[in-house]
C-alpha cells in the first residue's frame, strides 16, 4: 500500500514535470534561446506538487539540451473557495467553515487547476 502511494506521487510529479518541459522547450526554441537559467511557476495550493521533485526531474530529463542545469523558482497560489448559495469567491486562508458573505456552510474547494509557468529566464546565444 505505501509502495503503491509512493508511486502515485512520483507519476504525479513525473507528469507535470515533462508537461514543463515540452513547454519551455518549444518557447526555447521558438525564441532561439541558448540557455534556459530559471523556470518560475506558480502552484495553487490545493495540487500537492514539491517543487524541489519538478527540479530534480527536470535535471534529468534536460541533459544535452537547452535546459540542461535548469533551476525552479515556485511559487505558492492560495487556492479559491467557492460559496454554493451565494456564489462568492474567497481564499481558503479567510475560509473558517463558512462563507464570510451569507454564513452558508455550503461550500466547495475549487480543486487543482492552479499551474503556470510565470515565466522564463534564459540567455541568447
Ligand atoms: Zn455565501
């Protein structure tokens, strides 16, 4: 059972990390970029990503490419939670059970939808 979580996590991290890839190296190229230094992300705090796993895979994934070396930068995005009766939005650190605007219990935790690459540092060749 530990084995099997342990997995999950991994394929979890592993898929995110070769989506980042594809992406900064399409943008490498498409901008004739030398060297990508830094990538920067944004992470919504409900999606259990750990940055430092992103990095290493990344490292591995990079040899002989442009994004050899690569460093991440993360940032953390506090996630939304969304009011069923009322409809208002409000972070999760103002969440205390119920909605701030009409009381409702009703509530719901917009789920992992929070990733984005800020951006890129790079130098050109
Ligand atoms: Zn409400």
């Amino acid at each position: 059972m530990l084995i099997f979580f342990i997995y999950g996590v991994i394929m979890h991290e592993l898929a995110v990390t070769e989506y980042v890839f594809n992406l900064v190296t399409k943008q490498a190229e498409a901008n004739d970029v030398d060297k990508v230094e830094k990538i920067h992300l944004l992470i919504g705090d409900q999606c259990d990503y750990v940055p430092e796993i992103i990095e290493e895979y990344l490292q591995v994934m990079s040899e002989g490419t442009a994004l050899e070396g690569v460093k991440v930068d993360a940032k953390v995005k506090e996630s939304m939670v969304e009011c069923k009766d009322c409809k208002a939005q409000f972070t999760r650190h103002e969440f205390k059970d119920k909605c701030p605007k009409c009381g409702s219990i009703n509530l719901r935790l917009n789920r992992c939808t929070d990733f984005i690459v800020e951006n890129i540092e790079a130098s050109y060749k």
